[in-house]
C-alpha cells in the first residue's frame, strides 16, 4: 500500500479534498522552512488549527485557506493543487 504525504492511503485517480489541501499546505511550508506555530502567527490562526489544516481533519473554510496561503505567500489556488470533486 502507498501512503500520501500525511500517511494515508493513495489513490492515483481521488485524494479526499481536504487531505489533498493538507498536503499541499503542508509541502509548502516546509518549502519556506516554517513550523506550524511560524505559519500560525503569519496568517493569523492558532498552531492547532494549522496542524488539523494539514492533518485533513476538517475541510476548510475558504477564508481560511485565504489566510493560509497570505501566511504562505502562494495564492489560494495553489493550496488546491490536485484537488477534484466528482
């Protein structure tokens, strides 16, 4: 079995949205080298939240991918990267 980059299983043709996000938030906060309490106080959130963001534990409001990808630096698009809702 093929784990995703938060330890799930992989399906190459579906990625659940909000673990799909996760990942993308994820992958682009250790690309700027930032922990999770770093990527909280830059886009104004609490470190749980941001780690329940890239867990997939919940699916997200836009306004809170909005304020994740300010603390990213990315737009809002690129943390939907991969994701597809039949």
């Amino acid at each position: 079995m093929v784990l995703d980059a938060i330890g799930f299983p992989f399906d190459d043709l579906w990625v659940e949205p909000k673990r799909a996000v996760g990942a993308n938030i994820r992958t682009q906060r250790r690309r700027l080298g930032l922990t999770q309490e770093a990527l909280a106080h830059r886009a104004g959130m609490h470190p749980v939240e941001v780690g329940r963001a890239e867990r997939g534990v919940r699916d997200l409001r836009v306004s809170t991918v909005a304020k994740l990808a300010r603390g990213l630096g990315v737009p809002a698009a690129e943390l939907m990267r991969g994701v597809y809702i039949d």
